[in-house]
C-alpha cells in the first residue's frame, strides 16, 4: 500500500531537497521559542532565527543547524493498523536519501512523538548529521527533520522531536 507519494520521474524526491537544506543541533543558549505551522508546533532555542511558509516551519542557527517541519499531504489516509506497512517504505525513503546525500544511514528505530508511534532516522554526511522522523496522521504526513555538526551533540535534536505536538 502506497502512502508517500512516488517520486516523478526527472524529480528529485522531495526529501533530497528538504535533507540537503534542513537540519539542526549545535547550542542551545538556555531556552526555548515556540514554533508553529499548520496543525502542529515545536519549541525551538532562543535565538534561532525562525522562518515559515505554506508548508513548513523552520528554526536555524548557523549554515548547519537546522530544525524544520514539513507536512505532506498523503495519497490515502493512515491509520495506526498501517504502522508495518508505512515503515517498510519510509526505511526504503531514508535509504534512497541516504545514498542521494553520499552519506550513510546509521539508525532506524520506532519512537513516540506526539502521542503516536513514528519512524526516526540517522543519516551521517559530510561532517554532518540530519535526523529525520516522520509522523503520520490522517492525510497528513509530517517530516521533522534536525540537522548538526557530527561532532556537536544531540540534546537539541532530542528536544526538538520531543516538543512536537498536533493541534
């Protein structure tokens, strides 16, 4: 059952884009910012300088440090019982990613974010790091993405992922 919808041919996928661009970590400065978009929010550091558009929030520090969400509409609606399902393809998704970034995906595990089960990823690149976490919901897909320094830590990608709501 497809949920993401296919990449078009001659297109990038869609998360290319968003990896490349996104991010987060680095630190922090003692407090947060709130963060919002459409149907969702997250805390941020104080200070990040936070943009937004249509379809994503974002908050930065720096070239590398990056948190963003990006919504995508689904091509059928999600249900917790396709929970299996979607992350056999999102595993398939953070693995293309993966490879398009020249880097290597080195975790992959089922989390909790926002009261629901969500699939999280580690792509390690370029002296970087890009976590990546998708939350399902409804017709919605939601796509938190972190970006740091490899060798900066991961409590502000930690915070992040766990300051994200719905609603």
């Amino acid at each position: 059952m497809r949920l993401v919808p296919p990449a078009r041919a001659g297109k990038p996928l869609v998360l290319v884009a968003v990896g490349i661009l996104a991010g987060c970590g680095g630190p922090g400065g003692g407090g947060t910012q709130p963060v919002s978009g459409d149907g969702y929010r997250f805390a941020a550091p104080i200070g990040w300088t936070v943009a937004q558009t249509a379809r994503s929030a974002a908050a930065s520090s720096g070239a590398v440090n990056r948190l963003e969400v990006q919504t995508f509409r689904l091509v059928r609606p999600y249900r917790a019982d396709l929970f299996a399902a979607a992350s056999l393809e999102l595993d398939r998704v953070a693995g293309d990613l993966a490879v398009q970034l020249r880097g290597r995906l080195t975790s992959r595990a089922t989390t909790q974010v926002a009261g629901r089960e969500a699939r999280s990823y580690r792509i390690d690149y370029d002296s970087r790091v890009s976590e990546i976490t998708f939350v399902l919901d409804g017709r919605r897909e939601y796509e938190l993405l972190c970006r740091r320094p490899a060798d900066a830590g991961s409590d502000t990608c930690a915070d992040f992922v766990r300051s994200f709501e719905l609603g």
